[in-house]
C-alpha cells in the first residue's frame, strides 16, 4: 500500500469528541486526537522515557510517588518472560513456594551486613486500624531473613539438601532518589530463588546456571546484549559472598543497569541463622547458599534500549500483539471484503502460533492507527487495501526499521515467521551495535575522565580494591551521579604483564567495566 | 503386593539419625523416625487441621501470628488452579495488570460503606528506615479503592469499554480473630478482578460467568460441591449492589465457608469516584462495575473436605505427584531390575501427560514410604516388588478409600488414567453425599435451634429483611460464634404461597441456607 495521506496526528491530550445534539444513531465523526510523543529520545531523554511508558500504555503514574500501575501492555511482557525461566528453573528442580510480606525485626535485624545494606529502605507496618502493634513489623525488601530460619528448621541431614525454592512476589524499597518507572520504584514485581547445598562447588555451579538464564531472558527475549560478569565488593550483595550479574548498557545516558544479580551468599547466613546438617560421614555441617532475583526493571531496560521517538518498540518473542492488521478502505472498494481479508489474516496467523489482532475500529483513519501501533511498540504492522486484494497479498511493515515489504497471501505465515526472526535479531544486533560502539578501554586517569563525560561504557584495568573504587566514586561526584565498578567480566580480555591500575596506578589485576548506572 | 511388614511409625517430632563414629563411608541405618498424625479428625477438628498442613507439608507456621508459609505442596495447587482460571478468563478478554500494595488514605476512605467494612483490618505504614511518613499509608485489603481512580481517568466513551482488568497479588487483612492456615490469614494470595460496563445487562452476565469458573475450581478441580446463590443485604460486600458466591461446607464442623464471591458493584462506586463516558447517543453515562476473587482459602476448604485421620487426601487434577512409585525389595530379589522398572514406570506415565515420581531412597522403608505419601495426600500409590515383576503387573492402592488393584503392565497408561478419573469422581460424590446429608431443612425457630446445635447446613424459609437476620445473630451468639445467612441459592425449592419466615414469622420471600461459617 501506498502511504494514505492520513495527517499524523500530533497533539497529546486525550480529547473527548463532540457530536451534534440530536440524539438520535448518527455515526460518529472521525476521530482525529491526539497521540505521539513530545519529547525526543537524544534530546530529553528523562522525559522521553516518562512520556514512552505512559503513552505507550505501559505505565500509568500512581498517586503514590514511586508506585507505579503496570497496564496489560506490561503485563504480558512480564507474563512471557515468567512462563520462559519459570519452566527453566522447574526443569533445574527449584520448587515454587511463598513466604509472607512481612518480617519481624528481630529476624530481619539477624544479618547485620546485609541490614545495613537494606535498613534505609524499609517501609515499617506499625498500626493496624486504629490500634498501635506491639512491635513495628517490616516489609520484606528481599526474603533472605525471611526465609533462612526456616531453612535452618527443614534441613538436618545431606538428604534435604539441596533444597531449592523460588517465589513469585512483590518486595518494597522505600527509596527516595529518582523514582523511574521499572528501574527504581518502591515496590516491584520479582522472582527470587533461595537454594542451599551442601557444597560450595554445587552452589557456585547453579550460580552459573541462574546467570545464564538471566543472560537469556536479555539477549533472546527482550534482544538486549549484556555482559556477564562478577561484581566488585563494594557492590556485591549485602551479607553476601560474591556476585554475579548480567549488566546492560543505555547509550543514550551512559548508564549501566544492574540487569539481574545471581549471588553466591557463601555461609555467612548459615551461620547466622544456624543452618547445619548431618552430612555423608556423620559430622555436623553448615550449608552453602545461593539467592538470585530478576525484576520489572528487566522491561523498563527493553524500552530505554529499543524505543524510538515514535514510542515503544516491542521484540516480537515478547511483544503481546506481534502483528497489527489495519484494513485500508478506499471510497470505491468493498469495505467487507476488505474486513474480512483482515479478519482470515488474524485467524490464519493465529492459528500459526503468533499474536495477532486486526484494528477494525471505524471511528480512526488508516493513519491514526498506523501511529498508535507504532506507538506501543507493535513489531509488524499488516495493511490490506483493494490494491493488495487485486494482487493477492498484504503489505507489512516493520517497526524496527519502516521497511515495507508485499508478501503474497499464500507465503503469509512462512514470510510472517520469517520476518519476526529478523525484527528479534535485528532489535538485537542494532542494540549491540550501539552498545559496542559505547565502550571505551580507558589506561589512565585522564583516559577515564574523558570517556565519562563522553558517557561511554568504560574497559580500565582495575587493581581490585575496595578503597580505589570508593575514590573513583568520590573524584567523579557530581551532579549526575558518580561513577562505579559495573563488572569484572567473566570474558576478560588479555592482560599484559605490568599494566596498571588506571585509578591507583598500582598493578592491575583484571580488566573492569565502569561507568555511572541506573 | 501383600503387606511388607514394616510397622507404622507414629512418632511425631522428626529425630535426626545417630550414626557410629568413625567417620569412614558407611551405608546409612534406616530411618523409622516419625510422622504420622497425632490428632483426628472427628475428635478434635482444630488441632487436626494444624496438624495436617503442616505434617502434610503444605504450610509452615511464621513467627509474625496469622501468617504462614505456603510450602511447594500448596504453590503446586494453587498454580495448577491459576492456570485454568487465567487462561479461562483470558478467552473472556479480561486482561493481567498489577496496581500497588499501597493505598493513600484519602482514596481508601473515598467509599464509605465500602472503608467502613475494611477499616478495621488495615495494616498502615506510618515509617520509612527512620524517618516517619508525612501520611501514612495503608497496604491494600482489596482494591476497589486503588483501581478506580483511573478507571475514571481511562474510560472516556463506549469504546473504551468493557474495561475487564484481573491481577494476582497478596492483599493484607490484619484479622485478630481465630488465625487458620488458608482460611483466615493477614496475607493471603488472590486474584482480584474488575470490570467496567456501559449497561447493567453485561455486568449481570459476568458476575454469573465467573461464578460458574468459579465453581467449576471447586466442584472439577477440588471435587467439592458448593452452592451458588446470593448473598443477604447483611452479607453481601461492602459498597457493592448485590453479592454472589459458591459456598462450601465443612460437615466436621457444621460450617459454611463462603469459597469466593462475584460481586456486581452497582454504580456506587462509579458515583464516588466519578466514573463516566459518552455513550453511543453522546450522553454522559455512568458504568456498571463487578469485582471478584478466589483466593488461597480454597486450598484450607479442599484439605477440611478430604483429608483424613491418616492426612491429606490431594484430588488427581490438583496433586502435583497424582502418582508415587514405591520399589518393594526383598532379600532375596534382584533390587536394580525393581528400580529400573519403578524408573520405566515413571517414564510411561509422565510422558502420558501424568505427574509422577518415584521414590526410591535407600534410608526409608516401604512401610514408611507408604505412610508419608499418604500423609502428602498422594492420590495413588503403585508398589512394584518382586512378584509384581514377575506377573508383569503393578499394585496400585487407592489414597482415597485404600482399595488395591493389580494392573497389568501393557496397561498401566489407561488404567492409571481411569483411576484418576474414578478417585476424582469418588472424592466429589462422597463430599457431596456428606454435605448433602448435612443440609436439613427447619420452618421453626425450634427446628432452627435444634439444626444448628446438631452442626447442620439449615435451610430455611425467610423473609429476607435485614432485622431479622441480625435478630438470629443475637440469639445465637455463643464461644462458637452466631449463625447467619449463607445463601439464598438460585436453585430455589419450591416456596409454597403461606410458607412463614423461620425466624419471624411474616411470609418467606425465599429459602436460604444459614449455619455457622468460616
């Protein structure tokens, strides 16, 4: 098809249209109000995004700052992503199960790193009706001290181990800076596994296994690439041992984001909460655990990352609708014939497997519902008007790109298929491509410096200790933030004998990813 | 298999095994330490019940009162019946969404009636790490009141409806009477759904739409009978037009239990918070809304119904093992070639679609095997020794009336299949025979009293006014609690013109099912 000559409509606010008084059935008039972003991605890209995941139906801001609703568009996405690692994790043998919200003090105050690390954020339940509880009660901000005294009841010999539970939830961060819709808000949705073994090279192995799950869940689903790698100690997990996290990147701010963290927490809970089991010799022992958590905030990434100034683009594995089919009627054609054709079109490629909806609505234009589907991210978008009739085909267009293509009625599903294989990898291979062009490999301090303010993802040889990495944070203060250790990656490229740290000017001893995050 | 000999454990704390010194590997003893029931079920009802989910592993006592862990063994069931009920309200068109766990009080108290029903049971966050809220937040009991205000911001016209949202979430009601484990607890899990209509006539069909999946969880899926009918003016939900329910009965304790509810809201809530659109002529109209919710109290309800002095009894369709295999060595028999057919046994069914595992620890006896399975409420058990090996046959054993049945081999898949459909049946039809030899109809206040005291399911001629029923609350009020209305069922029995409310005297309007409840 041809363009409609449809004028794009530009305004923002949702307008209520006027018919005539009468009353009486009149058709009602074409709709031509307002939907299409304001804000440009390079331009202003804070508002970019608040106004993307808004319009875009995504989000819906709360009357409680940093609480934000997740509309069905949301929804969806999360649904796909939990059918996808919760089948995973089952076939690992890791159970479901559901601890309650909230925690005594008593228990949460047990770990005392891991409180530190979470005591200001903790939003406190002290009343019920008009009655004063005894004792305040906590909202989980993660189950760890939730669950381990029960871990402590339930394991006693080497035959309950391993013991592997994960539960679905919502866990709250009372934070106060900067609420972001997905990335930082004060409660989130969440899967967190808490598994306990009964050796360290068990524990170490699924911490692998989890990370490479997450690893998924970004690049396969949500075409994102990201970096698997260990964090440093400053940034490791509260009470934990070591941690490992999967770290994507947004070129348009130079952040990184903390995509999803798997931690091996080593024996420090154990001990704290008293977890020990009779082993295979008959000597008492204590247990090694692990816990791993992917969030919403694995969905405000894929909109930073992929949306564009006409609004969200939606990877097709992940996307609720994958293809739009709108029926392009002209004055002289056969609107039925044309209505159905749309209506065999979502049915044939329903029946295929794929996500599929026609937008038959007669109060907008052709055009109206060209932006609004563009505007929600939908991959592929289906026309069929009289000319595509005459030729036994359909148009489709594709959100990544704009590129248009006729594909013959008969190839519909094969050429269909084809096309979301190529959206996915193509949203992936563009991302990677912007990603990859961000990162800088800085030696020095100076080399430092410069690639910040350029907001790249910085590559420097790192000595690995905590004190420098706290001065990196206290010279890059500012404004927008100050810089830290994101990972050391696993993929580690080669270091030559004598390089040095680009901070201390000591040895390094590994190659480290810096930069500022979300 | 006849019998194996293996006595009974009855033991009950569960007693870690002492093993000699040395060190060295050595085969485990066995273990014949305890579990097994305490308590029964018609003797002492209570202490059964926390017996049973707890022994039964569904729940874990929490040290904060009124919350509880829901185990692997319950999130199997509670999963397997979110699976019919999502995907059957998404051929429905109703769609996911997730809104906060936190309320601000002016939107809570928007709704009268509606606060005033909850008001009492409201957990408040009042802090955040250390600093007190400027307004205290309430978390959700429900969320009529969290959802609203945007239904009124996202319905303008007729298009935008129906509005049909559904989520799944935890909601906290700080009850300070009787804690049970599923049935009254301060957090419990739930799906809550809402719906938005331009006429009275779609929220009507609804709200029975649902009632009927809701039926079909308890009567296909629990096999529990339930009646469904209508909630008194007295009953019914806070700030709503009319309530729905299916209602069960605990024949043990001769009390109803209110299973879940349907609930069309009427316009009261769509006057409060000023929910209206532009109908089809260009008027300004109001909405119809329902809201209903199933929640985890089902589960409490399936294990009161079934289960049995020896533990849980699991119906087939939710049991997440419908089948556990149980190898029965002898001295002299061939031990791997019995384990390997308990192996292929597993293999046959599971990849018939069946959930099944085998248990095949070496520390644990068959008797004790027998025992603990049956205290999970595994429907079937299948025994494989050595003369089973020999005749080419498997022993299967009934959990739900003890019957045994050898089975051949070459068809175990269809015969194994039949007995799940027969233990189901079985399950529903005794249930139902119990429940129904509870129900007793009484026209007096005499027969009334005398029902009540005899733990019956009343039904009873009524004159529907809401005096009346407060007025049986008050005369019967006891430690065991006061009798009120259930139901008035829909399927209603004949009412003869003349009839007289049991309670008041003036002419019945309708029958109703009263008793105590849950």
């Amino acid at each position: 098809m041809a363009d409609t000559g449809d004028k794009k409509p530009n305004a923002n606010a949702k307008v209520k249209v006027k018919h005539g008084g009468g009353g009486g059935k009149k058709k009602e008039v074409k709709k031509e109000t307002g939907l299409g972003l304001t804000k440009k991605k390079d331009e202003n890209f804070g508002d970019w995004y608040s106004e993307v995941v808004v319009f875009g139906e995504m989000i819906e801001y709360y009357d409680i700052s940093g609480c934000y609703i997740l509309r069905p568009w949301t929804m969806a996405i999360w649904e796909t992503m939990q059918a996808f690692f919760d089948a995973e994790i089952k076939k690992m043998k890791i159970k479901n199960c559901y601890f309650p919200l909230f925690v005594s003090p008593a228990v949460l105050e047990k770990e005392k790193d891991h409180i530190e690390g979470f005591a200001p954020e903790v939003a406190w339940v002290t009343k019920s009706g008009k009655s004063e509880l005894e004792v305040p009660i906590a909202i989980r901000p993660t189950s760890e001290t939730v669950m381990y005294p029960y871990y402590s009841k339930w394991i006693r010999g080497h035959r309950d181990l391993p013991l592997k539970l994960n539960q679905w939830c919502n866990v709250v961060r009372w934070e106060f800076s900067n609420p972001t819709p997905f990335i930082r808000s004060r409660e989130f949705l969440w899967q967190e596994g808490h598994t306990a073994f009964a050796t360290k090279e068990e524990a170490d192995k699924e911490v692998l296994d989890i990370l490479e799950l997450y690893r998924r869940i970004y690049e396969e689903y949500l075409a994102i690439p990201v970096v698997k790698g260990k964090k440093s100690e400053n940034e490791k997990f509260a009470g934990g041992l070591y941690t490992t996290s999967v770290e994507a990147f947004v070129p348009n701010t130079g952040r990184g984001v903390q995509g999803a963290t798997s931690h091996c927490l080593g024996q420090n809970f154990a001990k704290m909460f008293d977890i020990t089991f009779e082993n295979e010799k008959g000597e008492k022992a204590m247990i090694w655990q692990n816990s791993w958590a992917y969030s919403t905030r694995t969905i405000g990434v894929m909109v930073m990352v992929h949306g564009d100034d006409k609004g969200l683009v939606l990877p097709p594995k992940v996307a609720s609708i994958q293809a739009i089919v709108i029926p392009v009627p002209f004055k002289d054609a056969d609107t039925q014939a044309i209505f159905d054709a749309c209506l065999k079109t979502v049915e044939e490629l329903s029946e295929a497997g794929f996500r599929v909806e026609a937008d038959l609505r007669d109060n907008y234009s052709p055009g109206w519902k060209y932006s609004h589907w563009e505007l929600k991210g939908v991959p592929l978008r289906i026309e069929i008007g009289p000319k595509d009739m005459e030729k036994k085909q359909v148009r489709c267009v594709r959100r990544d790109n704009s590129a248009k293509v006729d594909i013959p009625v008969v190839d519909l599903v094969k050429e269909v298929k084809d096309m979301f294989d190529k959206i996915q990898q193509n949203l992936y291979d563009v991302a990677k491509q912007k990603r990859d062009a961000s990162i800088q490999v800085a030696k020095t301090w100076d080399e430092f410096s410069v690639a910040l303010s350029e907001k790249k993802l910085i590559l420097a040889p790192w000595c690995d200790e905590q004190a420098v990495e706290e001065d990196v944070k206290a010279r890059t203060k500012g404004e927008i933030g100050a810089a830290k250790s994101l990972c050391s990656p696993f993929d580690q490229p080669e270091l030559p004998e004598g390089t040095l740290c680009f901070a201390s000017g000591k040895p390094a001893k590994k190659w480290t990813y810096w930069g500022r995050s979300y």
